[in-house]
C-alpha cells in the first residue's frame, strides 16, 4: 500500500453516508490511490454525550492522515452542542478556507453566465476570536483582532493558489478607510506580499463597494482574499449568486491537516432515498486530490464531472427543463460521472492542474523582522458613567490629574465629547477617558498608570478597562477619534 495516500473519511449524516458513498465511488474509477481510515463524527456522536461531536480516537486519524474528506453533518436540536465545524478548524488552525464559486453556463441556471472566482478567507482571527464584553448596562464589545502572521500566511496563500491555478488577478477587500490599524494591517501585508508576484495583478477594494460589484459583475473578479467575516459573508453570496450552491465544495486549509467538504448541509428531509446531489462534496474531493499531489486523478474526476453536467445528466435540485435532459438519483450520477472518466466537457472550460509538490500548499513564514521599539505614551480608561454630561466628567476627571498624567480627551461610542463636544452628540453610558503624560512627548510608566486608577477608583468611578496607548518606533499605535 506504500503508493496509497491516507487520507481520513466521515460520512456524516443525513444525506452525508450517500454523497460520499457516490464520491467514493467515482474516485475509486478515476484511479485515486487513497487509503481510507473512517472516523464517526456528528449527531450520533453528540448523543452519545460528546458535546463536540468528535470523538478523542479521531483526532489520531487526524493527525496520522493530515488530510479529511468530510461529509456534512446534523447538529442536534438544543443547547449544549458545540459546533463540529468550529471545534476542527480551530483545533487544527486551518487558516485558510477556499471556496472556488463557478456558474456552468448554459447548462445549469445562473444569473452570471461568465462567473469563476475563488474566494479565499482567513479563517482564524478577526472578530471570530469569541473574544466578547458586557462592560456597562448599555454597552457591549467584540475584539477585532488581525496579526501579521495571520494576514502573512493568508495572503500569501492566496497568491501561491492564484500561480498554481493558472489563476491572473488577486483582490483584497477591506474597510481600512475606516478600520485602519487592524484592516490596514491586512491591506498593508496585501501590498508587500503582491509585489513579490509579478506574475500576478493584483488590486485592493474597500469591501462595500468591492461587494457591490461582485454582486454585480462577478466576471471582473478573479482569486479574491479578505479577513474573515467578510469572507464569510462573501462566499455565501458568490455561491449563491454563481446559481450552484449545491454544486460548490470547500477546502479548510491548515498547515498540519486539511479539511475539504460540500459548502452544504446534512438536508436531512433528502435523506436515504438516493435524491441528493453529490457534487458539492466530490468537488471538495477533487481540491483534496489537487493538496495530496494526486493531480492528474484531479484532472480527471473533474472533467468528467464537467461533462456530465453538460450532458445534461441532473439531480432534482438542478434538473430542469431546456437545461437538463435526464433526472437521475445520487447513484446514478455517480455511475454517469464514472462512465465519463477520461472525457473532458465540449462547451465547459475543462480543469487542468499544474503537478506541483505536497508541500506547496504549506505557507512559508514571515521574513524575519526587527522588533519595534515599543514605548508606552498614555492610557485609554473606559468608565461606566451616568450621573451627568461630558463636562461634568471632565471636570471630574481632571481633578485627578496629577504624577506627570493628565486628561487629554474624552470619547463616547467614538465621537470626541470633550474637551469642546457638541450637544447633539448622543452619549452611552460607556465613556472612554485619554491620559497621556502631562509633559508633550514623554513616556508613562505602569506604576503611573496604576495610581491613576487607583485615584478615579477612589474618587468613586467604575472602570470597566484600560487600553494602554504605545508608540511603534515612534509610530502612533492607536487611533484617533472622529472629531479629534
Ligand atoms: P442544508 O444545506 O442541509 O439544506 C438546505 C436545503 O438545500 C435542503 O433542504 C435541500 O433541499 C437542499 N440541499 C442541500 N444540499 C443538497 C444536495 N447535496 N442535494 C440536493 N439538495 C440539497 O441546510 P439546513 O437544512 O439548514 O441544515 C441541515 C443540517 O445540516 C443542520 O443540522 C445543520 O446544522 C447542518 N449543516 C452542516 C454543515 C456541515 O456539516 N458542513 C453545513 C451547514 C449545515
């Protein structure tokens, strides 16, 4: 079996054990050599009382393979069960998910005909560190948080997938006009990194407009990397508006372990009477053949899975008079997918895969960077308050200056209300309270900043945090407020 790559299976639920029943079967035509290690994961699993749906012994499969092929699975009903998806790509830092979103026109309806853009999101970081706040009785918080690592690997990914692909054009959407440390960060690596690939264009948009446009003329767009919940968002949009979200599979890319799957659910009213289509899920196998170097395999099931959607060969969910010619079940597709093995599509472009090593998929690190000189010049101090208006706190407050700190501004909900705010300006009970040294251009130290806070607690006020305020190199490391 020394030829025969390992790779781990779980067949899921619902419509799951069919689809990758059907999946299974073509590759096996196509002469994928793949050595199967199968793993139960999902609702039998969270029944069983394990509230992740995974069981500890398939972690081991996990990491033995480092490669799974997984069917979609239910999430029971009620509290208490954790999310399956969630618990893997966190556990395993798959960074990078890649949702290729194309339109197969005029073979099944689309409203973009032209449409072939692969959208690929960070999967890590931004706000889905669950990072969340109750800090006053009006206000809450979730922590936007964006690494250099992270947009690294990420972005360089993107660039790598768009060589290996054949792909022309990398875009990046972000919202740095207004995020402009955390989205700035991730346009700034976009920058450095696309002027290593000349080979490639390569363009940024801010992402309302670049939505818009997606939405609307999707041909103009070609690989397209952006932080996560705006990928997140965005591929469900491209999915759907390619007409083909049961047609569209997913890689979840790591560097340890890849996931690859159907963007679909378990559609578990489908289930066991051989309806469902598989080709979301055999789309994601043929990205799984692509990462274990298995291209030419690759090359083939697609291509033959090309052309059997252009012979009109249709499950329901796709069947449809004038595009389609002959309603099949989940089998039957996937015998007419294997029958094609070895043709390639007439109308359709046929996939081609560039043979490159295992290992390219794996991001290559960061070069190597200075450290800044980091010097702490002030403290933001976030009070619950109610008792009276932004002059009645800053007067207050500065009764608190003092040990080479003073008052310099304070916000609400980001808007400057003192010193010289405006009356119309609506105030939360959250007020955020800038300190800097009362010397123009001189450092803080902590214990400072930790007698500051022991004056306002003693003068009666509730501090719900404290950001302290750095310069990088002399570089200012915090932002600025509207109206500052
Ligand atoms: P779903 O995607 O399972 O189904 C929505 C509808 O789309 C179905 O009723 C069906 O009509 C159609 N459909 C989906 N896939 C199809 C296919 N391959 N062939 C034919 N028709 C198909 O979404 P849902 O109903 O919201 O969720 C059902 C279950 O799936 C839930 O328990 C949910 O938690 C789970 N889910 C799992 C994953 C995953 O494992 N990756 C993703 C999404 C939802």
């Amino acid at each position: 079996m020394s030829n025969f790559v390992p790779i781990t299976v779980a067949h899921g639920d619902g419509i799951g054990p069919e689809i990758m029943a059907a999946t299974l079967h073509i590759l096996k035509e196509a002469g994928a050599n793949l050595d199967i290690e199968t793993i139960d994961i999902g609702e039998k699993v969270y029944l069983a009382g394990n509230s992740s749906g995974i069981e500890p012994s398939a972690w081991d499969s996990l990491r033995r393979t480092k490669v799974f092929l997984k069917a979609p699975i239910t999430t029971p009903q009620g509290g208490g069960y954790k999310s399956l998806n969630v618990t893997v790509r966190k556990t395993l830092g798959l960074y990078a998910n890649v949702r290729p979103c194309v339109s197969y026109h005029p073979f099944v309806e689309t409203k973009h005909p032209n449409m072939d853009v692969v959208i690929v999101r960070e999967n890590e970081e931004d706000l889905y560190a669950g990072i969340e706040h109750r800090q006053t009785q009006q206000v809450y918080q979730c922590l936007k948080l964006i690494s250099r690592p992270g947009s690294e690997k990420i972005v360089r990914y993107a660039f790598e997938y768009a060589r290996r692909n054949n792909r022309k054009k990398v875009t990046c959407f972000t919202k740095d006009n207004i995020m402009k440390f955390t989205d700035g960060l991730f346009h700034k690596v976009f920058d450095e990194i696309a002027a290593e690939y000349s080979d490639i264009e390569n363009e940024h948009w801010i992402v309302d407009i670049g939505a818009a446009k997606l939405a609307d003329t999707p041909e103009v767009f070609d690989v397209l990397v952006m932080p996560n919940l705006y990928g997140d968002v965005l591929s469900d949009v491209a999915a759907q508006i390619a007409g083909s979200v049961g047609l569209a599979g997913s890689a979840n890319i790591g560097e340890h372990v890849s996931m690859f799957e159907a963007i679909h659910g378990s559609a578990p009213r489908r289930a066991g009477q051989n309806l469902a289509n598989p080709s979301g899920l055999l789309l994601g196998a043929v990205m799984m053949l692509v990462h274990i170097g298995e291209t030419e395999v690759a090359e083939r099931v697609h291509n033959a899975w090309l052309r059997t959607i252009e012979d009109g060969i249709h499950t329901y969910d796709i069947y449809e008079e004038g595009h389609s010619k002959q309603k099949v079940g989940t089998r039957e597709f996937a015998e007419a997918v294997a029958a094609r093995v070895g043709q390639k599509p007439e109308t359709l472009k046929a996939a081609s895969y560039k043979a490159v090593a295992e290992t390219s998929d794996k991001p290559r690190g960061g070069r190597p960077r200075q450290a800044a000189k980091k010097d702490l010049v002030g403290v933001d101090v976030f009070l619950d308050w109610t008792k009276g208006t932004a002059n009645d706190l800053g007067d207050s407050l500065g009764k608190l200056n003092g040990d080479g700190i003073k008052l310099e501004m304070m916000s609400n909900r980001g808007v400057k209300v003192w010193p010289g705010g405006h009356a119309e300006t609506f105030c939360s009970d959250h007020w955020r309270c800038r300190f800097l040294a009362a010397t123009d251009g001189s450092d803080v130290s902590h214990p400072q900043i930790i007698s500051l806070l022991k004056r306002i607690a003693d003068a009666g006020f509730d501090f719900i945090k404290t950001e302290n305020l750095y310069n990088f190199d002399g570089e200012r490391g915090y932002s600025l407020d509207q109206g500052a």
